[in-house]
C-alpha cells in the first residue's frame, strides 16, 4: 500500500494530474462549447458541422512532433520549454476566441480555433513526452491513471460547467472564465521538475524526423505492436459506438442517458482509472494487459443482459459502471504500454505518432457499427462487441518478443534485441 501511495503522491506524478487538466480544457472548447454558442447564434447548421475540420490538427500533430524532439527553446527545459509556449498559445486562442463573433465573421472564428487546436495538439504532444520521461517505472500506471482524471475533469469544465456558465453570463465571459483555468497548465510547466534525460536530442531535423521510425523499426516485434495499439481498444470502441441510439431505442430518455453516461459514467471512468492505475504497481505492466484488457471485454455482458431485459434503469445503471469501470483500468495499463515503449530520445515523435494509429481504432471500430446493430439487433452487437477483443488479446501472448528476455521488461532506449 505505501508503495502505490508513493506512486501517486509526489511531484512528478502531481504535475502530470495538472497537465492532463491543462491538456483537456481547450478539446470542448472548439468542438462542442463552441457549437452551443453558435446554435444561441443561430448560425446555419451546416456550417456548425464544417466547423469539425478545426480538429484537423489533432490528427496531424506528427507531422510537426519531430521539430519539439530537435529544438529546445532558451528557458525551462526540453519539454517545459515547449510546454510553456504551446499553453500560452492556447490562452491567447481562447481569449482571442472570447472576442469574435462567430455569426457574423465565422471564417475568422474558424481561423482562430485552428490556431487554439494548433497550439492545443501541441501541447498533447509535448504533454505526452514529459509524462514519458519524467514518470519513474513503477509510476508509469499511477501517473497514466492520473493523466487520465485531470483530462476528464478538465473536458466536465469546458464542456458541462461552460455551458451551465453560458446559461448565466454572456459568451465572451465564458471564454475569458475557461482561458484563466490554463493558467493551471503554466504555473505546472513553470515549477514542474524537467526530466532527466540522459539521452541527447536529435542533431538535425532530418535525424529527428527518421530515427525514431529506425529505431521503432529495428524491435522484435514492431508490427505486432502497432497491430495491438490499433486492436486493443477496439472493443471497447464497438461497445460505446452506439450507446445513445441503443438506451433511446429501449425506451430510456435523453436525461437518464445525459445524468446516467455523462454524469455518472465520468464518475465511473475517473475510479476505474484510478484503481487501474493502483494495480499496475502490484501487477506490473502484462499482467495488467491481460486482466485488464479481459475485463474490459467481458464488460459487454452487462449490455448484452440490458438489451435482453429492456428499459430496466438499474441495470442500466449497472451496466454503465461496469463498463467505464472496466475501459478506465484498460485505459491506464494502454497508455502505460505506450509511454514504456517510447524512446526517451524520441519520445515526442513516438507518441505522437503512436496516439495517431490509436485514431485509426475508432474509425475501424465506428464504421460499420450501424450495419452491425440493424442486421443482428442489440444483443448479438454486443456479443461481437466481446468477440473483437479477442484479437488484440492473443496479440499479448506475444509480449515476450517485445521485451527483454532476462526482465520481461519493455525495450529500453535505443535497443533492438
């Protein structure tokens, strides 16, 4: 016990709660804040959907990633160097987003959410790397854990408490409000520890940009680990694909599926997160896999029942726990997995890259949800909401190729046996 309350009450893993925060508040804020205030705007819907296309950056942060792994900026560090920047990039957009005027100048509010998702992804990237190299082994789940409940927390404060906020002041104060919580994110960047690295930057942009794919490449392996970055998750992907049509076509409203999935569901992640990130000390890094990755599988049992029983709240209730309980242990042994496998030289690039291909899981994962649900109906959907997770799983069984055979640990940086 005192050692997985050290794993999570000290300054390292402290800043990483803090930077989940600071990373978590500007995604809802160009996404669905924003569509809020423009609907009070009467903005034409189409245009509120074209404003999707602002997110493109978060999905093209790799193509910059390599230029934060090169450059080190004059004060602060690496990586809080470039954290400060991007988090006082994001302060500026958001402020400067609390001063336009979305329905009468829309393309120069598009213009300035592209610049806060800029700086926003930026700072994900950056964000990721510190929390590769600062955290310590056995702090890897705990700070995972952590990482995880202060991005949540932050997207309930931009998302829910902005939009109970903008019920009760004007828009242009809302954004203010939410631009002052980033000062979270840069007193952390200003007083957080600055990882030590023994490792040297990449000496050009060229190295920077290449050598982290030859040295990803060179592993034992490095296919079945970016296959089971891409399948681990995606049961749990099918399993929330459709959560709203499916509770509304059994008969619950749009409040018990916004206080039971929103409310409650958030509640239920931040604890799964949690415990999960506690276990990892104990159990280690595959053990967590599995026994984790099989719960979070198994989790769609619960649905398979309620689809069976119908409009029954608490099984509802029941099966909303279970299975944000289950996808937050999940979560925190994966991007555990994902730090421990990033080379500390290169770690900027490697995530970034790594959170890319994790894109790709709930695109495989959404695409063919709805066929699925209207050929075989509710109950059979979430049997093969179980049934797709056994890919990814007898993926682990060949964890041991991806680690060093005397420690059954991840690679370590610059390895490739």
């Amino acid at each position: 016990m005192a050692t997985i309350l050290s794993a999570f009450g000290n300054r390292r893993t402290a800043a990483v709660l803090l930077l989940g925060f600071s990373s978590g508040i500007p995604l809802a804020l160009t996404g669905a804040t924003l569509q809020a205030w423009m609907k009070t705007e009467n903005v034409d819907l189409t245009l509120i959907g074209l404003f999707s296309l602002v997110g493109l950056p978060y999905t093209l942060k790799f193509l910059w990633a390599p230029l934060m792994d090169r450059f080190v900026p004059p004060f602060l560090g690496r990586r809080r160097g470039w954290m400060l920047l991007s988090q006082l990039g994001v302060l500026l957009g958001v402020i400067l987003l609390a001063f336009s005027d979305p329905a009468r100048f829309p393309a120069l509010t598009a213009a300035i959410c592209v610049g806060v998702a800029f700086f926003s992804s930026s700072q994900d990237i950056v964000v990721d790397a510190y929390r590769t190299e600062v955290l310590e082994k056995e702090e890897t789940g705990p700070g995972a854990a952590l990482y995880i409940m202060g991005y949540r927390i932050a997207m309930l404060v931009s998302g829910a408490v902005a939009l109970i906020l903008a019920d009760h002041m004007p828009w242009k104060q809302v954004y203010l409000v939410m631009a002052a919580t980033m000062a979270v994110g840069v007193l952390t960047s200003i007083f957080a520890p600055e990882p030590k690295v023994p490792a040297k930057a990449p000496k050009s942009v060229g190295d920077a940009v290449i050598l982290p794919f030859v040295e990803f490449f060179k592993r034992n392996g490095a296919l079945e680990i970016l296959a089971f970055i891409i399948l681990y998750k995606l049961d749990v992907v099918v399993a929330q694909a459709l959560m709203t049509p499916f509770m509304m076509d059994i008969g619950f409203s749009k409040t018990d599926i916004g206080t039971v999935t929103k409310g409650f569901g958030l509640v239920a992640t931040i604890v799964g997160t949690l415990f999960g990130g506690g276990m990892m000390v104990k159990l280690g890094m595959q053990r967590s896999l599995w026994v984790f990755g099989l719960a979070q599988g198994l989790a769609g049992f619960s649905f398979m029942m309620l689809a069976r029983l119908g409009h029954n709240y608490p099984m509802m209730v029941t099966s909303i726990a279970i299975e944000n309980i289950c996808s937050g242990m999940g979560t925190a042994a994966f991007s555990a997995f994902m730090m421990s496998i990033c080379d500390k030289r290169y770690a900027a690039t490697q995530f970034a890259l790594l959170t890319s291909l994790m894109a790709i899981t709930r695109v495989i994962g959404s695409a063919m949800t709805g066929y699925m649900a209207k050929a075989w109906g509710w109950e059979l959907y979430y049997l093969a909401s179980i049934l797709v997770a056994i890919p990814g799983l007898l993926l682990l069984t060949r964890y041991s190729r991806w680690t060093t055979e005397a420690r059954g640990e991840p690679l370590p940086a610059g390895s490739s046996s």
